[in-house]
C-alpha cells in the first residue's frame, strides 16, 4: 500500500472506530482522491493525508476539503508527496494554498530480514498498556512538553496505537513508541527519546522492536517519517529503511 494512502487509512479506521462523545463529536475522516482528510479537536491532527495518490486533485476534492474544515472551524491543510504537489501545484496556487514551510522524508522498509532484525545495543524494549504514563514519557522527550496541543495529541496517538512500546535503560525508562497497521503496512510513529539518553541506540532499539511486532502481525512493510537529515532518519537508514519520498505541508492562507 502506498505510505500516505496507509498512513491516512489508519487514522482513518481509528476515527470511524471511535467512542463519540461531546468531547470528540467534531472529530473526524472524510475521503479524498485516495487520502482522507482528518481532524481531532485541539491536537495536531488536522490535515489531509494521502490524497491525490491515486489520481490528479480536481477542485471538488478542494471543495471537499475545505467544507470539512470549514465546518470545523480550521483551516484546510495537505500534507503531500512533492510529486503530487508538483503535479498539483497549480490548483492548489488557485486555491490559495500556501507552503507551511514543514518538509518530512518519508522512510519504508521490509519488516522481515537481516538488517531489519539487527541489533538493538542490548537495551529492551517492552510493550505497554498504560497510555497516560507512555504520553507522559514521549511528551518529556519534547523540548515543549507543556504545550497542550502536543500532549493531547500524543494521547491521541496512544490511544490510536496497535501497539505501544517503552524502552530501558539499567531500569529507568528513556524511551517510547507507537505502532500502527493498515492492511499488510506497519506505521511507524511517535517516537521520542529523553534528552539524556540519545545517541545510545534507544531508537534503533525501538524501530526493531516495532518491526518484530509487526512482521508477528503479518504486516510485510513499514513505513515512518521524521525530519530530513535528521537523528531519526539516520537511525532508520542504518536499520535497513530507504527514503521513498519527499512530503511537504500547505495550507489554505486565502478564501
């Protein structure tokens, strides 16, 4: 399955899944051109995913996109591979989208093999059910940890999840992560590693942790993304991940 159509059918499949209740009444997914767009109240959840992976954006996915944030009182995002917002460019200009100036690599692997079962530098790494503590811990590994937006949508993240992961260190706690499924694909998300802990292995340890998990779940690929060039993708490179694309993130600055 394409990364961004996996990525947005998880959330996707979690939103229609959802308990709703006065808290989460607004939240939602809506298809589009191959994606959805996706919205979760006071979290950074909030944007189009996927879209346009199938085919050219015509201005009723616009149309669309714009009524379900509208409605929602936000404003219209995409996230989108630079191929299709090259292929698409000139829409979206019309429509007033804008750059948010945000760039990911999008990194995708095989969840089976030699380099993706490599060492994990002796550190375990155990699953775990407690979603408070797990968001409290990644939300630690943040510089801005007290940002609310963040911390509800790390607990979002964590009630999203398939599978949640901890990893240690001589008994204390120093890292975690998310894993999801779509189909045969594994997303790989939400991983964090506190500041005194990094450049250790901690999240080498948690990528193979997380690629066992969901080889066991008969997933054959995975998919993350992180920042380009960063600590992150060069953990995921050496762990048998390749860059597949390029994502940039635009928003609707006219109406």
């Amino acid at each position: 399955m394409n990364a961004g159509r996996a990525e947005a059918a998880f959330w996707a499949a979690f939103l229609h899944n959802r308990n709703v209740d006065a808290v989460t009444a607004g939240d939602g997914a809506v298809a589009v051109a191959g994606g959805y767009a996706l919205f979760v109240g006071n979290t950074a959840i909030n944007r189009v995913l996927g879209a346009g992976s199938t085919r050219p954006l015509r201005a009723d996915d616009c149309d669309v996109v714009e009524a379900f944030y509208g409605n929602r009182n936000a404003v219209a995002r995409f996230e989108l591979d630079d191929d299709v917002l090259e292929r698409d460019e000139a829409l979206l200009r019309d429509r007033g989208y804008i750059d948010e100036g945000d760039t990911l690599a999008v990194l995708e692997a095989s969840t089976t093999g030699s380099t993706a079962a490599g060492s994990t530098a002796g550190i375990p790494v155990h699953r775990t059910t407690d979603r408070r503590g797990w968001a409290d811990l990644v939300a630690r590994s943040f510089e801005d940890a007290a940002n609310e937006t963040i911390r509800q949508t790390l607990q979002t993240n964590a009630a999203a999840a398939h599978v949640l992961v901890v990893a240690s260190i001589e008994g204390t706690e120093v890292g975690a992560a998310a894993l999801g499924i779509a189909g045969d694909t594994a997303i790989l998300y939400c991983a964090g590693v506190l500041p005194g802990f990094r450049r250790r292995g901690v999240h080498r340890a948690l990528i193979a942790a997380r690629l066992s998990l969901a080889s066991a779940r008969g997933a054959g690929s995975a998919v993350l993304k992180t920042v380009p060039d960063s600590p992150a993708e060069h953990s995921a490179l050496k762990h048998g991940f390749v860059r597949s694309a390029l994502r940039r993130r635009v928003l609707r600055a006219t109406v």
